[in-house]
C-alpha cells in the first residue's frame, strides 16, 4: 500500500475565539496551529507551516506585518489575509503586497475555505521566484515627510532597495546624466517644475534610455494615470493608509519585468523573427524578400484594419509598402545598421487618406555570403500615443481656451527673439494687457460669460496685431503683446494708446453689451530687462503701477517700481495654486475665559506654507486675496475646514462652545454668505450654535442695510455674530444697535501697552462699558501679560485670546490644550 499524503499544515492567525473556533471547524482534515497575536505568528513560523491564513486587525498589529515578514525573510509560504466586509482596499493593498489570495469572513467564504487555499498553493507554485534583488531607484518627491516616510519603511521592510531622492524634474535629468546605476524610477505627479507626464516624454525623448517609469499619484487622479500608462510608464501606486507596503513588490514586479524585456531583445535574430510572428499578431508582421527581386512573400491579415490594404494587395503589388509612407518619412528607408537596430517611427497614409502613426522593428535576413536577402518586421500602431503627446505639447505651449500661446510659450518666444534684436540694434518690448472689471463680469454673470469674453478679446487682439507680432494669454485675463522697433519709446506708447482704444468698443453678448477696459504694463529688452524672466517681472510690475493708478492707461516700467509690486505679483501667482496645491491651512487659537482661565472656544487662522518661500504671513497674502478675488474661494475653504475641525473635537467629547471664523469684507459683500454657512454646516454636520462669525466695522458699514438683512438671516440660523477689530473703523453706534450682535473683540492695538498707557486703558474700560450697555459680550486680542489678564478681569471683561494663553496651534495641539486644563 502507498503512504498515506501528509495533511496540510496550516498556522491560522485570529484574535476573537468565536472566529478562530468558526475558522478552526471550517479546517476538518487540516492539521492546524493557532496563534492569537503576531508575536504569536512569527513564534509558529518555526513550526513550518504549509500555508498561512491571517487576519487583518490583530491586538499588536496588522497582518500587513506578518507578510512583510514572510516576503523579507525568503520564507517559501503562500499567505491568506481574511478581512472583514469593510476591509477591501486592505485586501487589495495586501494582494499588490505579495498576498497569494484574499477571504471576508462570513459564513459563505468560511465554507470555501479549504477551496480557497487549494487555489493560493497553486497561485503561490506558479508565482515567480520572490528571492528579493538589490535595487537601486531614483525617487522624485517634493514632500519632505513623503520623503521620510518612504525612506524609513523601505529600511525597516524593504533594506533590499536603495534610493536616491531628488526635489524637481530637473535634477532627475542631472542624476541619469551621473549615473548609470538605476535599476527604476519613481516619481511623484506633482513636481513643482513640471508634472511627472512633461518628464515622462522627455525621458523617453532620450537617446539610450531604458528605465521603468513608476508613478505615485493621489486619489481621484485616474485621467492623469490613464494618460501616463498611455505614455508607457510600468505601474503606479496611489497614495491611501498602506500605500508603502505595495510599493517595493511593485519595483520589484516592473523592474524584473523590464529586465526579462530587455533579456528578450538581446536573443538572436530567428528568436526575435518567431516572437516577433507568435506574439505580435494584432500588428502588421510581414516579410519582404529583396533578393532575387522585391516581393512580399507574408502580410498579416492586420493589414486590413490597420491600413486598409489587404494582405493581397502588397502580394500583387511589391511596391505598395514604400507607397504608403508618407512622402516626408521615406528618407528613413536606409538598411544600414543603425535601421535594424533600434524601432523606427513613421507616418503611414491609410487607403482612406488618413495618417496612421507606425513604429516598426526589422530585423535583417542574411544569406551564407552575407547579402542582405530579406528583411522580416513588425508594425505596431502608435496613432493614440503620437496623438496623446501632441495633446501635452499642446497644452504645455498653449491656452486651451483661446488657443494662444501660454506663458511659457511666450517666454520661449522672448528668449528666441532677444538675441535677434540686440544684433540688429532694435529692441523687444512686451505690452503687458489685464482686462478692467472682468473679475466683477466673472462674478456677477458667470464663468461662462467670463470665458466668452476673453474668447472675444483674444479674437479683437488677434485681429490687431502684424504678422511678426505674437499675441500670448499668459494666465487669468490677462494678454501679451510682444512687438520689435526701433529704439522710439513712443512706439510702444503709441501702440498702448490704440489697444486702450480698441478695447472701448463694447462687447455684445446676450446680457447685453458689456464694457471692459485695458490696464498695460510696457517694459522693453534691452534698456529695462536683462532676460526674459526680467522682461515679464517688469511687465507685470508696470501693470500692477498702471491698476494702481486708475485703469484704462498705461505705464512704462521703470526702476523705481518697487519690489512691494514685484513681490506682490509673485504672491498672487503662487495664491493661484496654494489651494489646489494643499498650501493653505487652518490654525487655531484658544479663546479663553477671563476669570477662569478655562479654553471654551478657538478662533481659526488661515495659515499658508509655500514650498519654494515657506511660510507667507497673512497680512502679506491675505491682502492679495481681496484684491483678486481669490478671498471667497479661501474664505469658503476656511469655514468648511473650521466647522470640520469644530465637529471631530465635539465628537471627541472636549466640551468647547466656540469656533470663530473671519468673514472678509470681499465675501461679506459679494458673496452669498448665508448660502456658504448652510453648505458647510451640511457638509460637517456641526450645529450651527457652535459657529460664530467675525466680521470687521467695514464691511457692515458699507451698506448698513444690506448688512442688517444678512446678519438676520445668520441670526436665525442660529449663527452668532462678532464684530471683529473693534474700534479701527466706523464705530458707528446708531448702526450697532440695530444689528443682531453677540460680541465685539477689542482689536489688539488697544491692548498691547495696558497697563502702561493710560489712553490704551479708557479706551478699553469704554468698550467694554459700551458692550455691557448694548447687553454684548466683550472678547480682547493679543493678551499676553498677566498683568492685561488681571486688568481685564477687573474691568469686566469676559473672554481674551493671545500667546498669554496659547499662539494659534493645529486641531491636534488645541485638543491636547483643552484635555489637559480638564486635568
């Protein structure tokens, strides 16, 4: 008789009894070891198991860990992660992490659980060799804790790979130029100098490189990665909680992929001939003969969907294969050595007349003496791909909506031009447009309206340039003109003149007709700029002088426009992205009781860190804002932030009363801000008795009316209502009496030489006797002497804020903040 096959051993990992007992009876004719707890686990691997089944939340950690261990460690053992309903994206992070097979428990998968590791043994047998190779990778990350955070798990689970980092798209072309090491490259989308898919093309733009390309990119990203796996990169990761544990079986699998490639194009040629016929057969794979004559002896049936031309037709005609290249590519028909050994990218005119984008390898038939007989080859239909990098190059030179060059493109023309004209003794002046009142249009009628109009303005502008002028959008509305003269400064006047003219003419649209003007901003190379960065800074410091002064004129730039103006345009620039970009961020300060000493609320402070100036301070951007525009996108970020923040500390149970927001005088006025706190009151769930409202003197006094409404609605909603910077603006007491107000806040400058200033003392103890008189509470900014606190409790005042107390800290520190006072 045969001996009887040995049952398989398998090491069940589980910490709830009532699952490892469900577990246990579902493995009848399996000798099984059970281990509660990872500690547990790595103790049994000694026991050498057949196969492991572990469960994903374990009290002293994941079964991610126990994986990684396995896969770190060389150990030959097919893993099985069970999760509950909930758990799919750790699944499949597990999967991606070198998991042979995922189970949900429940009742149906318990019982297809002897099925279920039947099938993860075979997965496991048929997997490739998992002995980990050294790999050495370049890694493209602007984030600092993105960096640390990569580097520390690598070390602790992956020591096996090495990597470099770099910040920007331009040093990952210093580092190849350096090394030839690299076994990958990883790159994060968003580099500040360019996105990753610009450095993909110029990689593979590259003679002689031949690196996977992987790609770390966020959630809701899946155009861009469409776009980037079209483009050829090998794999991508998303950026989710475990993220780092696919990321090293990931290089692995792409780099180990691109070496078997590459061992593949190494093999001789009549291995190429059959890979090129067995595997290829959606391309066009044909044989040429050239000796004795031409003729095609092999056309795949391909031919016909790709080219339109049969199989018989190439028989019929030998010719018809040098016919259809376009008549600019044929020049690349050479059989030379350099032909047969890299791919070569045509165009081909399909029976149809339409182009078709080809990239072909040949491979060259020799006979005994060495004459070139024939050549064998395929053709693969690159179309989608040629197309989708002419769509990039596009959009990197160009505005898709009026499709004028962009501001890069326009540089490109400034640097192109500048050498031409200092030869020839001319010079190069850029007029520098931004469309009066467009931003009010923008608002009041729509964006759509706003594109229409630029759309016009570009077709006018358009209409009046010469031939060797260029008209540029370089962002916003604004336009660019750049010209060459003689060196006549009034030729450029003149020319400002006639733009200012032109643009008078209203625009028709279905409102009506609509009347913008032009503020120009001249600076011309080479009597104000050295270089083209130059030639645009003072551009758009004439433009801002010429906004300053009016609208609808003009300035020449000159070197007294100071660098507030230069700074301020760079400001704006970077404010464009900050919020895109994740820059903008909320602090909060504690507000305070003034006789307990107790935190009951916070105010939220806008804070912005970029990563090329670091942190802006709020009285320098903030300004900014207003002017642009941009406040009530920031304005509504903050609010939503701040009631989100508000919720999750009231869920921890901290007994806070208050979160306070600034309300801008732009939002105030412009925006519909009793829409914008019931958005952010439905998004977070926050009751609204939480939320309180700072508004400044001077946004309700600009129309008192108007304000009154407002403020009743908030009112009803059951916001509160401050009055912010109290005693800086009109102080008009008439006004505040007819306003549904809680509060005034003592603006900071009124505090901060009590208790040496006398004047600073009356003015404080009237306001707060003024508050009690209007029945409101009275909040005093930036308290930070004990002596202001004590001052303040004896004249009644309730609430303080400022560093005496705390300086505006994250969610996090304010929730320790208020723990420890409980304390």
């Amino acid at each position: 008789m045969s001996e009887a096959k040995k049952p398989l051993k398998v090491l069940f990992v589980e910490d709830d009894p009532f699952d490892a007992e469900l577990i246990q009876n579902s493995l009848v004719g399996f000798e099984t070891v059970y281990a509660s707890s990872l500690l547990e686990a790595r103790e049994q691997l000694s026991s050498l198991p057949d196969i492991i089944l572990c469960d994903l939340h374990l009290p002293d950690g994941v079964g991610l860990d126990l994986l990684v261990d396995i896969r770190q460690r060389g150990l030959p053992l097919p893993f099985i992660l069970m999760t509950g309903a909930g758990d799919q994206r750790a699944a499949i992070s597990a999967i991606r992490s070198g998991a042979d097979d995922y189970l949900i428990k429940n009742a149906e998968s318990l019982a297809l659980l002897p099925q279920s590791m039947s099938n993860a043994l075979k997965r496991f047998r048929r997997s490739k060799d998992r002995i980990n190779r050294p790999l050495h990778v370049l890694y493209a990350e602007p984030n600092l804790y993105d960096i640390d955070l990569t580097r520390e798990h690598l070390k602790q689970h992956a020591p096996y790979i090495t990597i470099d980092v770099v910040r920007e798209g331009r040093d990952v072309l210093k580092a190849l130029d350096s090394s030839n090491s690299y076994d990958v490259l990883l790159f994060d989308f968003m580099l500040p100098d360019e996105n990753a898919l610009i450095l993909t093309q110029e990689l593979q733009r590259r003679p002689g490189f031949d690196l996977p390309i992987v790609f770390v990119t966020g959630h809701g990203n899946e155009e861009i990665v469409a776009e980037a796996m079209r483009l050829g990169i090998a794999d991508y990761v998303v950026k989710h909680p475990g993220y780092l544990f696919e990321l090293p079986p990931t290089l692995e699998n792409v780099t180990g992929l691109h070496r078997l490639q590459r061992e593949r194009s190494a093999l001789a040629a009549s291995e190429k001939r059959f890979r090129l016929l067995a595997e290829n057969a959606r391309d066009i794979v044909y044989r040429i003969e050239l000796l004795p004559s031409r003729a095609f002896t092999y056309v795949s049936p391909s031919s016909t969907r790709l080219t339109g031309y049969t199989p018989e037709e190439h028989y019929a005609d030998p010719d018809l294969g040098y016919k259809i290249i376009h008549p600019e590519d044929r020049v690349k028909i050479v059989l030379d050595e350099v032909f047969f050994s890299k791919p070569v990218v045509m165009r081909w005119i399909r029976k149809d007349g339409s182009t078709l984008w080809t990239e072909q390898e040949n491979v060259p038939v020799y006979d005994e003496s060495g004459n070139l007989i024939a050549l064998e080859g395929i053709a693969r239909d690159i179309t989608e791909r040629k197309e989708s990098e002419e769509r990039l190059d596009f959009l990197a030179h160009y505005d898709p909506l009026t499709g004028l060059p962009n501001r890069w493109s326009l540089i490109e023309q400034i640097e192109k031009r500048m050498k031409s004209v200092r030869e020839r003794g001319r010079q190069l002046t850029l007029l520098l447009l931004d469309l009066d009142r467009f931003k009010m249009i923008n608002e009041s009628l729509g964006h759509r309206s706003g594109d229409l109009l630029l759309q016009s303005a570009a077709e006018r502008l358009q209409q009046s340039i010469a031939a060797d002028e260029v008209l540029a959008r370089p962002g916003g509305d604004e336009f660019g003109i750049l010209i060459e003269s003689d060196n006549d400064p009034m030729t450029a006047e003149h020319r400002a003149f006639s733009i200012i003219d032109l643009m008078q003419t209203p625009f028709a649209f279905d409102q009506g007709l609509l009347y913008i003007g032009v503020s120009i901003g001249i600076c011309s190379y080479p009597d104000a700029a050295a270089n083209a960065d130059e030639l645009m800074r003072n551009a758009e410091a004439a433009l801002y002088r010429a906004k300053d002064q009016g609208r609808n004129t003009y300035r020449l730039y000159t070197e007294d426009m100071t660098r507030k103006a230069l700074d301020r345009l760079e400001i704006e620039t970077l404010l464009r992205e900050a919020l895109a970009n994740g820059e903008l961020y909320l602090e909060y300060q504690p507000l305070v009781s003034v006789h307990s000493n107790a935190i009951f609320g916070a105010e939220a402070l806008m804070r912005w860190k970029n990563p090329l100036r670091g942190v802006i301070r709020p009285d320098e951007f903030i300004p900014v804002a207003e002017e642009s525009g941009m406040i009530t996108r920031i304005g509504d970020f903050a609010l939503l932030e701040a009631c989100r923040s508000m919720k999750r500390l009231l869920d921890e149970g901290l007994p806070l009363r208050t979160i306070a927001v600034n309300i801008s005088p732009r939002q105030f006025l412009l925006q519909d801000v009793v829409a914008s706190v019931k958005k952010s009151l439905a998004e977070t769930g926050l009751r609204p008795e939480y939320l309180e409202l700072e508004i400044t003197e001077s946004a309700l006094m600009h129309d008192p009316d108007q304000s009154l409404q407002t403020l009743l609605a908030l009112r009803d909603l059951g916001i509160r209502l401050a009055i912010d910077d109290f005693g800086t603006g009109y102080s008009s007491l008439a006004h505040l009496k007819r306003f549904p107000l809680h509060k005034l806040k003592i603006d900071r400058s009124f505090i901060r030489d009590i208790p040496h200033d006398l004047d600073s003392e009356k003015i404080a103890t009237t306001i707060v006797a003024m508050a009690r008189g209007l029945e409101l509470k009275v909040l005093a900014e930036g308290v930070e002497t004990e002596d202001q606190r004590k001052f303040l409790e004896e004249h009644n005042c309730d609430f303080f804020q400022g560093y005496l107390c705390s300086p505006a800290v994250s969610a996090e520190t304010l929730a320790e903040l208020v723990k420890k006072q409980r304390r």
